[in-house]
C-alpha cells in the first residue's frame, strides 16, 4: 500500500536560486539550498549535474551523490497560469524509479489559503518496497477521505500526465504514447483551490530525505511541458 504523504511539506522554505532555465517555452527558476528543506527534507542544488536542458531542448533532473551527501532537483515556473489544462510529457520511464524517489508535478502557493492550491501527480512508492502501486493524484489536504487515488504507472516511455483545473473540478489522466489510458480521476470535492498565485513545479527528491535503496543515483527526463488556458 502507498504511504500518502504531500510532496511539497515547507516548499517555500528555501529560495529559488539566482539560475534559471528555459524549456518549452517558458522560464523556470532552479532551487537551491544550503541545508536541508522540504520536501523531504532535502539539499538541492542548482548545478547543472542536477538540473539542465539538453540540446533537444529536454528538460532533465538528477539526484546526485558527490562529497558525502544527497542532492536533488526542482524547477519552478516563473508565472501563475491558473485555470487550464497542464500537460508533462515524459522522455524516461519512470515505473521503476527507486522506492525512495519521488517524481512531483504540481502546483504551490507559499500562501497557505487553500491548502497552498496544491494539486499534485505524483510517481513513488514512499519507501515501500513491494508495491505495486507507484503513483497517485493528490487534492490537498492528502489526508482528507477522498483527495487521493492510487495507481500503476508502468515502465513506459513515453508518457504523458496532465489535469484541467476548473472552478470546481480536477480531472486528472495519464497516457502513453500511443494514447491509451494509463489512469484517470475527476475530482469535484470540497477541496478544490481557487487560482491565485500558484506556480508549477517539477521536483525529483528523497522521501524523508533517506538515500536511494539501491544508493543508485536517479534521473528523470521530460520532453514537454504545456498549458492550454480554461
């Protein structure tokens, strides 16, 4: 069974770095830390060994090891786009990533109003071995009955997750490349933010900050990222 737990616990808690990135047509601020903040907690770095855009314009994010300590990734949208349909698409599988890693694709507000109108899609086990399933969509609060629903992503690739965001509704799905359904949930609870100055972001982090089962250092690439306006 997966261990629900909110991914971005104290997200605001450490700045944005002075680097940015571009990809698919936007501007990304990369994090940074000196210590260990959420989610996690976690370093992370803005050193192109964690966080950088290839020639083909992907956008890759790394969990890395070097002098004795653990340092992950996360890049945040430099604007609020509120209601729409957001699209990631991912170039890595991402099914058989380590029980200790965890994969976010949401959306924060360090305003904590609406439970800081987080809407998440998240792929991790929650340092729970055996498993199967490795991903969920997450309304926040996580632990209100009904803000959550479990499901397989297998070891595809690519993929594509995404949800449109309305005044009273998520509808959240995820599918591979030959557009076949991966998973799919609408949410119409009580728990549905209001936009305001939420921004996306797009994490690679350590649960609980533990290392790695496998102490294997960890990489995600995603190809896209889009936003269709409600």
């Amino acid at each position: 069974m997966v261990l629900i737990t909110t991914a971005t616990t104290d997200a605001g808690a450490a700045s944005s770095g002075p680097k940015t990135l571009a990809f698919s047509g936007y501007s990304w601020a990369v994090k940074a830390s000196t210590g260990s903040v959420g989610p996690g907690p976690n370093v992370f770095s803005d050193n192109p060994e964690n966080v950088f855009v290839d020639t083909a314009g992907q956008l890759h994010l790394r969990i890395t090891y070097r002098d004795g300590l653990w340092r992950c990734a996360e890049v945040i949208l430099d604007r609020s786009l509120g209601y729409g349909t957001y699209r990631f698409t991912l170039s890595s599988p991402v099914g058989d990533l380590d029980p200790n890693v965890v994969l976010g694709l949401f959306t924060w507000s360090d305003d904590p109003a609406y439970n800081h109108r987080e809407i998440d899609i998240e792929v991790a086990r929650w340092g729970s071995v055996g498993t199967t399933e490795n991903a969920q969509y997450v309304v926040q609060p996580y632990d209100r009955a009904g803000n959550v629903r479990t499901f397989v992503q297998p070891d595809a690739v690519p993929t594509t997750h995404g949800f449109t965001w309305a005044p009273n509704r998520v509808s959240f799905r995820s599918t591979a490349a030959d557009g076949s359904s991966i998973a799919g949930w609408s949410y119409s609870g009580r728990d549905v933010p209001k936009k305001g100055d939420e921004r996306i972001r797009i994490n690679l982090w350590l649960d609980g900050g533990a290392p790695p089962t496998d102490g294997v250092e960890a990489e995600v690439v995603l190809s896209g990222f889009s936003f269709t306006p409600r």
